[in-house]
C-alpha cells in the first residue's frame, strides 16, 4: 500500500501556482479567494500573529519538499540497484 502511494505522489504533478489569463492563481484558487482568506484570518489571528504563522508554514512546506525528495531519492536508488 505504502509503495502505491509513493507511485501515485511520484507521477502526480502538483502545482500551486499558474498563470491563467493574466489572473495569478494559487491551486484552484483565484485571487479574490486568496485575499478573502488573508483577510479572515487578519481578523481571527490580528496583525502580531500572522508572521509567525507564516514563518511556520514556509517552514512546513520546507520539510515537506525535502521529505519529498528524500523518497524520490530513495526510489532512484533502489531502482538503480534493480537495475544491476
């Protein structure tokens, strides 16, 4: 099950942002969504807070991506070693 997984993560293209005519997009979201969602969570979490929040999700989304490349890593070599 857990190969499967790292199968479907590895063919799966992710994007988070695009371009698309001329408006800029994160995920499926516009960017009257995008500033909806900032401005909620100003209100919920105020002006003091919101950095540190987004500190801890850039540091997030780091660890993801190196966890990421890690199992690619890890695929690469072990199909390299299949390969021998």
């Amino acid at each position: 099950m857990r190969t499967n997984f790292r199968v479907f993560i590895l063919t799966r293209k992710f994007s988070f942002t695009s371009k698309v005519k001329g408006v800029a997009r994160v995920g499926n979201l516009g960017f009257g969504e995008v500033l909806i969602i900032l401005v909620v969570a100003l209100l919920i979490f105020g002006p003091s807070k919101l950095p540190k929040l987004g500190k801890a999700a850039g540091e997030t989304l780091r660890e993801f991506k190196k966890g990421m490349n890690g199992i690619i890593s890890e695929d690469e070599e072990i199909k390299k070693e299949e390969n021998k």
